[in-house]
C-alpha cells in the first residue's frame, strides 16, 4: 500500500516529510496518516537531523483537516476514547514541538493540519492566493483538539487566536503573517529552499508592526491578557460576543474561551489537559454530531460515482433573463462558462444584462475579482433574442415563466436550433420535468413535437438568490438518464454549489417540505396566534428568519404558487389559507413589491419602530402591514412558545417523512442536508428528520398523532413514521 508520508533528507541534514495522501485531491489525517508521522519521526529521532521540513505533495493543498468519516467513527465511541484521541495527538505533536522543525504551507491549510504547523518551531506560507490558514473546527460543534485552542493564543494573542477559534474563518498568508501566525511569506517554488535555509541557521524575516500597532499590542498583551483583572474583562466581552453571534446554541466556543483563558492565564498543562476534556465533551454532544453530519452532506452530494457525465459542457444557454436567468447566467460565466442568454423582451434582456453586469461588480468591489477579470467574464455572456445563436449549447437552462405550454414550447425551440447532442435542463419550481418532454398540441396541430432525445431532460433547481444559495436540487426526470444527471451533478459542482438529487415529485424536496411550515404559520395567524410570537418562536429554535420574514424575502406570489401547487397535487392535507386570496386581491407582493406580511421603505428595507422605555433596552419592532393585520380576524389566541414550535416544525417533520416514504429522495440525510442549506433551517438540528430522531421518533409520532386530531390532517404521521416510530428506530442511522 502507498504511503501518505515519505520522508527524504536533503544534503544538509535536514529531513523533509511530504505529506501525499495517495487517490486523494487533499491531505486528510486520519489514524493511519498520524500513525505514520509517528513512525517517521522516530526514525528521525533514532537517526539524527538537523531540522525537520513539513511540506504538502499536494497543489494547492497543504492539508484539509481530519477524515470526516474517522470523526463520525470516534463520535460513535464513549467519551473517554474521545478524550484519549486528543490526548493521543497531543503526544505525538509533543515529538515535533521537540524538534528543530517548519511547516512550509502552500494552499489550504485547516484543522489538524493547522494544529500540526503550530506543533512546529517555524511556519512559513507561500505567497499563492490560494493559501489560507484556520481551525474551521467550532464549525463541527468541536474545538481545536491537538493543542491547537493553547497554541493559537499563546502564539498571536489571546483575542486574535480566540477570534479565529470561535469563528472558523481562515486567514490569507498575508494576514496570517501579520498576525505572527506564520513567520515569513515565500513564493511557492521557493517554500523547501527557504525553509532548509531558515533550519540551517538563517534569520525568520517577521511582520513588524509600525509604531502605533505595536504599541496597541503591547497594551493588549500586559494590560488585557497579562494581569487577571485584564482577562477577566477580556473573558468577559468575548463571552458576551459569543452569546450574541450563538444564541447560546452552539457550546464550542464557549467551551474554547475557558480554555483560551486557562493558556493566556500560563498554566499550559492544564489548559492542554481541559482542551482535551471539552473536545470529548463537545464532540459527543448531538449538536456536533448533527454538524458533522452536515458537512459530511456536501461531499455526499458532490460525489461522483458510478456512471459518468456524457457531455463536456463548455457553451451554457439560458433562456428567460428575468430574476432566475440572469442569475444562473451570471453563476455560469463565473466559473468559465461561454453563455447564451435568451429572452423574448429587448427590455427583459438588457435588465437581465444589468443585473449580470451587478453582480460582478459587487465582487469587484469586495476585491474578489478584478476588472479585467470581470471584462472578460462580461464578454462571455451574449444576450439574444434567437434561438439560433443557441446553435453551440451543451447545456440550456430554461427559466421561462413557470407554464407547462411554454416550457414544452422552448424545449421543441431549443431541439430545432441545436443539432448536436445537448441537455434541456429546466429550473422549474414545481412542474414536472418528465411532462416537458411530451407533445403540445393547439387543437389537433402538434405544436411541440414530443422531445426527440427525452433522457436528455434534467430538472437543475436553483434557489434565489442564485449568487447566495449554494444548494441546487437536481431532478431525476421520468425520462432522464443516468449519463444526463451525472452531467447535470457535475455542472452544479464546478458551480461551486451542493447539488442534492432529487426525484420528479411536486415541489421536490425543500419547496415540498417548507411550504407546510409557511403555510402553517399564516393558519396559526388567522386563529389568532400573535405574528410577532410565531416569528419569535422561529428564531428561538435557531431559525435564520421567521416565517413571515420569509414569506415577504420569497415574495408572496411565488409563496403562494408553491403552496396552490402542493395543494392541487397533495389535496385538501395542505389547502391555501383563506388569507392568501387577500394577499393576491390586495397585488402583496413581499419584500421586492414594498408592501407583503410588512411594510417596506423606499430602500427596500423593513420599516420598524423603537419600542422600550430605557435607551439600552430600546428594541425595534418591525411594522405589519395592516391590510394583513385587518384581514385576521382572530386575535389574541396567544400560544406558549413550545406550542407554536410544535406546529411549526413537526408541519415539516411530517411531510419531510413522506417524501421519504414516497422516494422522492433515496439518502434521507441529503433531506437535512438540503433543507440547512435551501432553508435555513438550523444546522446545530441538523434538519427535520434529525429533528425527528433526537426528540425519538416514538414521541414524534404521538406529538403528530395528536397534533393531527387538533390542528389539521397535514401532521397525521405516514406509515413509514408510525413503522420508526414501532422499532424506535431513527430516519437517520
Ligand atoms: N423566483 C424564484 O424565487 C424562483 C426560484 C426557483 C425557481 N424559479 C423558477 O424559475 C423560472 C423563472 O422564474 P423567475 O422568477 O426568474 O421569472 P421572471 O418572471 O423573473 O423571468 C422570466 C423571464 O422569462 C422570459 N420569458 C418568457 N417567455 C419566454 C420564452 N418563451 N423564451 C425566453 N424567455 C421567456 C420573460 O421575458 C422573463 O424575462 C420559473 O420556472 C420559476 O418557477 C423561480
């Protein structure tokens, strides 16, 4: 078997470990990788060398952080193993500290391998874009585990190192340099050069901060974090701003800062010892192992196996250039795509051309493209009014008005104007992606011949806005093949978005399982449950918005379509509420038409008030329409928080597990995985069914069983719940 590590010694004495994890993109630890280490650094113990040079055989790639299977696996374990893995670690990392070493970091450096480089005497980066640094491990519900949380502060400072801990972002080399995480910047080709110099005796060349920052850093270090008095203050603001940005319902930042504290306070072995306790502690906890779950999901759905795609899509159409269009179009020529955007209104095109033209500009300004970059991105879209210039697509993407007619009718255009094989992929909401594929007739004329390569048909849903929603559900047609969905998953990706697979059903997945949650917060509003308690019960369970917010950012026609729709397909289970023919009457429209659940000033922002007596416990309270307000009738059937909770989240519970029970997804954990990243539904609960599964799916099934005698036949649980809920057996295993 190929080894992850190989160990080399340049003619000065210096050893150099390459790590190369073999079949893989990146560098992973796992127990056989560190069980390696330790071999290597043995033998460099036995043997002798004059320093140590840790470097990545990988492009662009120093290491990724742990195996996110092997965490699953350890989580599975009792706690004590946990703490041991820690412990385990630390010895080993221990060895290296020992030795003259350097971690020379080119690419993406995270977790482990982070831990591993501040193990190290030196760190130097290379100077590529692509190299960042960070402990993205709170982000898990865990915290740095390998002395990484006592290193971190001790090395750039207690507030620096806490800030990358608690939040998980990484940090460019230059800014890394700056903080004195690494300690010099080296052009890439040069990293194992410079690193054996800087072994063999040659001077680090650190950031020196100018005369104000300096002094800044001093006061920082003696009077914030050198005196008990200073930490306490310290611990103090950084408590309160973890509460702030968790709500409290993420403990491993919280966990991190006790540790933070114990290190900056110079007892180092004990703050080793606890960062090992409150990794065990943290990584049992189900919050981290739903977060884990999660993130395992996006490589769940980006993997690609078995069949393989049929088509090199180089050339993407696009047709309708109106909010979805021009967004899928802008998304495509990003990644390099050559794009085609097609519409049937000069005026519509050149709005879509403005809103592309936007979008790049607002990455220019964020410095995360550069003008000419966005020339020449700019360069790649053409607007059309013919479907002739489509003639070069391997890809068209139609997002046309949401009608069953139309969508047959561009489809027969699209295979009149291109003559090589292509894909049709349709970015429906809620119609079916196999019915596109038929004939249209007008009377007796056939107006759009059935479609002459049906496997070619894919539904690729994306959600808006285009630029911010990474999940894309892509829909396995009556008719579509293997090859096309492979194509489609493949396309999706290198958009740098999750594509989750989903089957042909009305409103797929996420549209399926959220419109029962919408619809049952406007139900609770018209028997009288205050709007403001149902929102704020939303945010409590950890919602990014509450369901009226969202209603309003959807937009209340579309809302309202979605719902119509599932009602139509599903029956009387999930009837409009009487209040949405008000809202059509009344043209309310949500956030983008001014006026919706709540009124909109001329910036399109929420309008509110400041309510409460003392200036410091001033809140604002965001303004309801009163046309809605007048048009509840009920009022003041206040409910207590866990009641409207319970309707609001087991409205989704109930509908996620019949669309399991109906197939329309065949992994139950892409379910969670698409309803956290098309929803916001919280993370730290990792989604409906491990909602479900953490509260027992025995007491799920009672709580909905009762539910669906009181409050609507939309919560009676589907034989496949009632089975779970017999064997007390979970959704998700
Ligand atoms: N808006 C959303 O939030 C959202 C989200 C996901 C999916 N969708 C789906 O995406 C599709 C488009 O939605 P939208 O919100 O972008 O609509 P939109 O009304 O903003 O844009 C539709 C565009 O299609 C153009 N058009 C109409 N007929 C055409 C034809 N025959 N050929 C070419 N262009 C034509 C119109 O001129 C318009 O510019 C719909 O199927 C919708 O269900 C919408």
């Amino acid at each position: 078997m190929s080894k992850a590590i190989t160990l080399t010694r340049l003619a000065s004495g210096v050893a150099v470990l390459t790590i190369d994890l073999p079949d893989s993109k990146m560098n992973l630890l796992s127990s056989t990788v560190l069980a390696e280490l330790a071999d290597s650094l043995t033998t460099i113990e036995r043997d002798g060398a004059k320093g140590v040079i840790l470097v990545s055989g990988k492009e662009g790639n120093f290491g990724a952080g742990a195996n996110v299977e092997e965490i699953q696996a350890l989580q599975s374990q009792p706690s004590i193993k946990i703490y041991e893995a820690a412990k385990m670690g630390k010895v080993l990392f221990a060895r290296l500290e020992k030795l003259n070493s350097i971690a020379a970091i080119n690419g993406t450096c995270l977790g482990g391998f982070t831990e591993l480089a501040l193990a190290c005497k030196y760190r130097i980066a290379s100077s590529d874009p692509k190299t960042e640094i960070g402990v993205p491990e709170v982000l898990l519900g865990f915290l740095p585990g390998w002395g990484g949380t006592v290193r971190l502060p001790l090395l750039i400072g207690g507030q620096a190192g806490f800030k990358m801990i608690s939040t998980g972002k990484a940090e460019s080399s230059y800014k890394a340099w700056r903080l004195g995480l690494v300690d010099e910047i080296v052009a890439k080709d040069e990293l194992v050069e410079r690193a054996e110099q800087i072994l063999t005796g040659s001077k680090v060349k650190r950031y020196t901060p100018g005369f104000k920052e300096a002094m800044m850093k001093k006061f920082t270090a003696s009077a914030l974090e050198g005196t008990s008095m200073g930490r306490s203050l310290f611990a103090k603001m950084a408590g309160g701003a973890v509460y702030a940005a968790t709500k409290g319902k993420y403990p491993a930042p919280v966990e991190a800062l006790k540790v933070v504290m114990l290190a900056l306070s110079g007892d180092r072995e004990k703050a080793y010892e606890a960062e090992s306790v409150a990794f065990a502690k943290l990584a049992s906890t189900q919050v981290s192992r739903n977060l884990v779950n999660i993130f395992r999901g996006q490589s769940v759905a980006k993997k690609m196996e078995g069949v393989q795609p049929n088509i090199d899509v180089k050339t993407v159409g696009v047709l309708g250039a109106g909010v979805m269009g021009a967004g899928i179009a802008q998304a495509a020529a990003y990644k390099g795509y050559e794009v085609v955007l097609k519409d049937i209104d000069q005026a519509a095109l050149d709005k879509g051309m403005e809103t592309i033209r936007g979008l790049f500009k607002a990455l220019v300004d964020r410095k995360k493209l550069s003008q000419t970059e966005m020339d020449v991105m700019m360069s790649g879209v053409k607007p059309t009014l013919n479907y002739a210039d489509l003639a070069d697509c391997e890809l068209v993407i139609e997002a046309v008005v949401e009608k069953m007619n139309v969508k047959k009718l561009v489809r027969a255009e699209c295979e009149k104007a291109i003559s090589k094989p292509f894909i049709f992929a349709s970015n429906t909401s809620s119609l079916s992606v196999g019915g596109m594929t038929e004939e249209l007739k007008k009377g007796d004329e056939v107006v759009a011949p059935a479609s002459r390569h049906p496997e070619n048909a894919v539904g690729i849903h994306f959600f808006n806005p285009v630029h911010k929603m990474q999940l894309v559900e892509v829909v396995r047609g009556s008719t579509t093949s293997e090859e096309t969905l492979a194509t489609a998953k493949a396309f999706v990706a290198k958009l740098g978005k999750f594509p989750v697979l989903t089957n042909d059903a009305p409103g797929f997945v996420v549209n399926r399982i959220l419109a029962p949650y919408m619809r049952e917060a406007i139900v609770m509003a018209e028997q009288g449950v205050p709007i403001v308690d149902i929102e704020k019960a939303a945010l409590n369970f950890g919602m990014l918005m509450g369901p009226f917010t969202l209603l309003d950012e959807v937009g209340l026609d579309i809302a309202g379509h979605v719902i119509n729709t599932l009602n139509g397909a599903f029956g009387d289970r999930l009837s409009p509420p009487p209040i949405l023919k008000v809202i059509e009457e009344k043209k309310l429209l949500g956030r983008k038409g001014g006026k919706g659940i709540y009124l909109y000033d001329e910036n399109n922002d929420r309008k509110f008030v400041m309510e409460g007596k003392r200036f410091s416990k001033k809140k604002k309270r965001f303004l309801l329409n009163p046309e809605i307000t007048e048009a509840l009738s009920a009022k003041n059937n206040r409910k207590t928080e866990g009641e409207i909770q319970d309707r609001l989240f087991l409205a989704m519970v109930a509908e996620a597990a019949l669309a399991v029970q109906e197939n329309v997804i065949d992994d139950p954990s892409q379910l969670d995985f698409a309803m956290v990243y098309g929803t916001g539904f919280p993370p730290f609960i990792g989604g409906p069914l491990s909602y479900a599964d953490a509260m027992g799916t025995p007491l799920a099934y009672q709580k909905l069983l009762y539910l669906s005698k009181v409050a609507g036949d939309n919560y009676k649980p589907c034989d496949l719940l009632k089975e779970k809920a017999r064997t007390s057996s979970p959704f998700i295993s």
